[in-house]
C-alpha cells in the first residue's frame, strides 16, 4: 500500500473513526484504525464493542489530487497515536507500508517508522444483506433519535431499555424509548414500506446522530439478525442490536386527562433549571408544580440549601384548575429541551397518574410521559 | 443588607472570586463567598487554603443604575450554588439578608430563600502594612509568571521549589522557578526601588495571571510577614509564601558552551511536539537533537510505536558542529512555548552539561536552563 494524501483530509477521517475505538482493548488490534487503499479512494474502518465504523474517502472528490493511489493494499494502526501524529503532520502526507511492522509516513523532511498490526488479522465486515432496504431522511433520523434516545435506562437491569425501539410500519416510523419512569417517542413519515422492529443500543444511535451531523441526504437501513447497517455514500455505522422483546408502550399512554396546559417551552426550560438547582437533596430530584391564580407556580427547596418558587404565566388552560404534583425535574428537563416549538402542552391527570407533553399543533409527532414522584 | 444589582455583573464576579473557593472545606463557611454591600459598592471575598481573593464592583462605575445599595451589610453564601442560581437569574436581581439563615433573593416573579451563614464568623482579612509599595506593571507580571511558574517542582520533597522566587533589587525584578532538572528566569524593569525577596506558591501565581488576565494597568505589592498582596484597582489578592531560603541559582548558569544555535521558534515547537509523540515510553521523554549537515535532526523513537526523525533548518551556527544530547522532550517544549521571539538562541556545552534557551537580542531577558538526560 502507497498513497498520498492532504493531511486535513485524512485527519478529519481518522479522528471521526477514531473516537469509537476502545484505546485499550483486550485485543490488542481492535485499538487500531484498518486503513485500506483502493483505485476509488481510501477507507478507514474502526470499531468497538457496540459498533463498527467505515468512512470513505472518495479520489474523484479530491481537489488538487489531494489524494494519489500509487499501490492498493491495507493496513491496521494504533488509532491513537496515528491519529495524533496525523494531526501535527503539515500539509502533504506519504503513507507507504514496507509490511505490517514498518508503515513508513512522510511529509516534507520529516519521516515516521510505525509499528502497525497485521491487516489480515482484522476482523471481517458483517455481511448483511442489502435487497431489504429502507431509506430515511437523515435529519428526520436525527431528530427521531435525539428526542428520544435521552430516556432509554441507564441501568442494566432489563437490557431492551438500554435502547432505542425502532419500528417500521407501512409509511410511518417510530423510535421510543422509556427507563420505565419515563418515556419518549416519536413518528415521522418514511417513503419505503417496511413491516420490521429492532432495538439500537442508546450508544450505537448517540453515535450515529454524532458521525452524520453534518449530512442531510438519504440515510440506507439494513437490518439483519443481530445487526443493523445505517448507510450514507461515505459512512457505514454497523450496530448490534439488542435482542429481547420491547415491552408494548403503547397501552401506557394514558387516554384521559383532567388538566391541561400550555406553556411557553423556554421559560418553562429555565423555570425548571432554576428549581432543579434545590431538588438535588432527594433521589428523585423533586419538583412541584402547582397552579396558583392561573399562573404555573414550580417550586423546590432543601433543607440544606434553601427554597425557590417561581411564577409562570400559562398560555392556555383546559379543565380543572386545582393541581398539584411532584415530578423529577431533570426528567421534564430533558424531554422539554429536546422539542423545537414554542408552546408545548402538558397534560395532567391527578398526583399519581404520569404527565404526558405534547406539540399543540395537530397531530403531535412527538410524546413524552413522566410518572410523578411519590411526594408523601 | 439589602441591594440590587444587574445579573450579568454579580454572576461575573462571583465566578471569578468562586473560582479559588474550596467547595468541600472542612470548615463548612470557607466553601461560601462573603458578600460586603457598603455606600461605595459591593465586595466579594473567597478564599482557599494558600490564597484570599477580594473583588470591588463600585457603585459608582454603574450605567444604569445597575447597582442600588438600600441598606448596607454582610452575608454569607455557599459559593457553588449560590453562583449557579445568580446565572440562571434573569436580568435585575434583588437581594436582601433578613438574617444569615435567611437570605432572600428576587428577579422578577422568581422568590429564592437561601440558608447562608453567620457573616461575623467568616475570616478577616490579613493585615498588611501598606506602606512599603512595590508597583508593577500588570503585563511585566503576567508575562514573568508565565514564561517561569511551569518550571516549579510538582513535588513536595524540596517545599521552596514548588514556589516562584520574586527577587527586586535596584529597578530590576527578577521571577525564577526550577525543579532541579531545569530552571526558567526572567528580569524586568521596574520603576519602584525595593530590596525584598520572596517565593510564591506556584498555584497563587497561576491564579493571579487568570484574575487580572484583562487588566493591564499598575499591580501594587505589598509584601508582609507570611503573606503577600497584589492589588489592582477593583482587585485584591492575598497568597500565602512559601517560607524558606531559595537556592542561589545564578551560579547554575554555565558561562561557557561549544556549541550556539540560532533556531525558528515556531518550527521547533512544532517538531519537539512530534517528537514526543514516540518519547512516553521511558520516564524522562527522552528525544536526541543532533546537527547532520548543518541541519538540526530531531529523533525519538520507542519499541511499541516506532521511531521518527526530521530535519529543521539551523538559522546560524557557532561552535562545534558536532552535537548529540539526549533531553526530556515536554522541558524544552514548554520552555519555547512561553517565548514570543520568532527566533531562539540555544547554548550546548557538551552532552552532559545544561542546555541554555535565551533570546537572539542582545541582553536576555530570559533564560532557561535544561539539564540533558542520560541516555546509556
């Protein structure tokens, strides 16, 4: 193997690879970045437990043949410190493996002999099966993953909730999670048909919203038994999945309410950051929210600290006006911070039956449920 | 006590003075801030073990009428949350001290209740004796500490050396710091005579160049039994000294050398960081600088990782071209690291003697002293 490449290029490929490699493996060469050359560009692939990633770098995309193929071939490095050695490198680098044990770099006068890993000793890409395919809107991806991943558990106790649930339904796409105190979920619109359910670890799915920021094509879906390929024309993200059956969330979203609010997401954001700042002192994090001449009054105190009570303004009110419930406040916190509009509604339905948050505008894409805080 | 003040001007005090504030103190009241109203202002004091920090936000430098003392007095408050809730307070805010376990602070609809402590049981201040004044320019000092406190021994077996000496004699100031394995200087003018000495943990003197970061006027010195006081105008900051006799340093500085170097600052960093990179395998992150054809070759290299060299042009030379010293690569980085110079002078004597690191115009202000590591 023998190219040449611009240092930025190859720099920014290795450090977004990079940061999924577990840096001290019990197998020494799954700490290492597989780097192969290719008449068509070069690819970086990566990995760790959880996940696999391949990131292409196409020649035809380079400017001022930023990228020569002299020699095809391939090659494992410590992800590491090849990564930062990359990174001091000035403009142009040669990369030229004599054999695994001397990767020779050069740029200008300076001139590096890696030790690297034997490329045949890599494990082997997951072949999965591409003719199932699904395509999604990358942003639409984003979004569905970012609004929910926030609530799967954080213990191992039932490892499903460790994910996020996927489920593909004639057009429509759903993505919940819930750590079973909570739960969040959305559906958005997809233009494939797909009847197909799995459960992405909440890693795999933070991860992939990380490694496609900055995309807003198509994204390609590929699942297979214990397996799932999320696909854009330069990146690969294959994940595990988590087996198990995901509990039937839908019978717990509560059909009734007797309160209903709407509320100016923002202030409400910091309202409940402010009070967050005394609900520390028990496990739960509690905050109350009570309505008070019909304004929203959110309070906490500690013994040790102090009190806070703020008044808020409600937008609109349906049904009865006497409420009063406990809540964890970063719990509201997270799923507030995570919606986009304005005005969001809150639903309540008595101290001990869980809140449900909603988009006020039609049909809402998004759900969020919170079960109270036992306050006595 | 009992004022009102803008939210964005108390929340940028409180976190500079917060900043030295130890939050878990054995004694509960030293992890709070006392805050002082008086007719002129308000003051705000935090401490730690080896320093005070006292800032004055005066009334009368207040657009707006952003600062409204009603009533003067003190009060203590827990540093930490204390500071998170002013930041998270909109724009005016109120605050008044019934008494110390009742500390009431307003914005807006927002009423907070805060337990503080009892003000007179808060530390008084050291008494200094104001009358023997050494004044600095504050860009003088910033930059004396920077290019000197890093050398400061990060362990505690000799305690006079994790300090920086402070030497005036004359209209001369001198700032030294070592280790014993390399030592950094520098001399200033200053206006004030004053014959005093003392050493300053390295901790306070990091502490001072962030707290007047951006001041640039005069920095007064009141120097006392124990203590030390570098004061601005809104600024007071007591530190502890480190007692005990400084070594006598100057006849550590080799008179003689074989070998001088005239060398681009910013491509050597550059290089000497590379280097490093293959250095970590052995204590003292040992790189070889060598002179092959009137060029300066920089090597490391380490079984696990693999080796690398590079060349950098030699500006000027004097001397025997015949050099190899082996020396700890993060030393001589983080010497040229604090020099603005864009070219460096260093002075060899051989491969055991202390390399020297001084500017290329005329009288130095700076010097900084290697000693090479041994390397068979």
């Amino acid at each position: 193997m023998k190219f040449t490449i611009n240092q930025h290029v190859l720099s920014k490929a290795l450090s977004e690879v990079g940061k999924v490699v577990t840096q001290k493996s019990l197998i020494p060469i799954l700490s290492g970045i597989k780097i192969i050359a290719e008449d068509d560009g070069i690819t970086l692939i990566g990995t760790n437990a959880d996940i696999i990633i391949e990131r292409f770098i196409p020649i035809s995309e380079a400017r001022n043949n930023e990228i020569n193929i002299h020699q095809t071939g391939s090659a494992v490095v410590s992800a590491k410190s090849f990564t930062e050695l990359i990174r001091k490198l000035p403009e142009s680098i040669q990369l030229e493996a004599i054999n695994h044990q001397n990767i020779q770099i050069k740029s200008g006068d300076i001139f590096t002999q890696f030790n690297g890993f034997s490329a045949e000793e890599y494990p082997t890409l997951p072949v999965i099966d591409q003719s199932n395919t699904i395509h999604i809107d990358a942003e639409d991806l984003k979004n569905a993953i970012k609004q929910t991943v926030f609530a799967t558990a954080k213990n191992e106790t039932r490892p499903v909730l460790t994910g996020t649930h996927f489920t593909f339904s004639g057009n429509k796409f759903m993505v919940v999670a819930t750590d079973s105190q909570r739960l969040a979920s959305i559906v958005k619109d997809v233009n494939t048909k797909g009847e197909t359910t799995f459960i992405v670890p909440s890693s795999s799915a933070n991860e992939l919203v990380k490694q496609i920021s900055d995309y807003s094509g198509v994204v390609e879906l590929h699942s297979a038994e214990g397996y799932i390929l999320f696909k854009t024309d330069k990146l690969s993200l294959y994940s595990r999945l988590i087996s198990g059956t995901y509990p039937n969330t839908s019978k717990l979203i509560p059909t009734e309410q007797s309160t209903t609010l709407f509320l100016n997401r923002e202030s409400l954001v910091k309202g409940i950051d402010r009070a967050c700042l005394f609900a520390g002192e028990w496990k739960n994090n509690n905050i109350t929210l009570t309505i008070q001449d019909n304004k929203l009054c959110i309070s906490s105190g500690s013994s040790e600290m102090g009190s806070i009570q703020e008044l808020q303004e409600i937008k609109d009110m349906d049904g009865d006006s006497d409420l009063k419930i406990s809540i964890d406040g970063y719990f509201l916190m997270d799923a507030i911070k995570t919606i986009k509009d304005e005005e969001i509604k809150i639903k309540f339905n008595g101290t001990m039956r869980p809140i449900v948050i909603e988009s006020t505008h039609g049909k809402s894409p998004y759900l969020h449920l919170i079960s109270p805080v036992r306050s006595y």
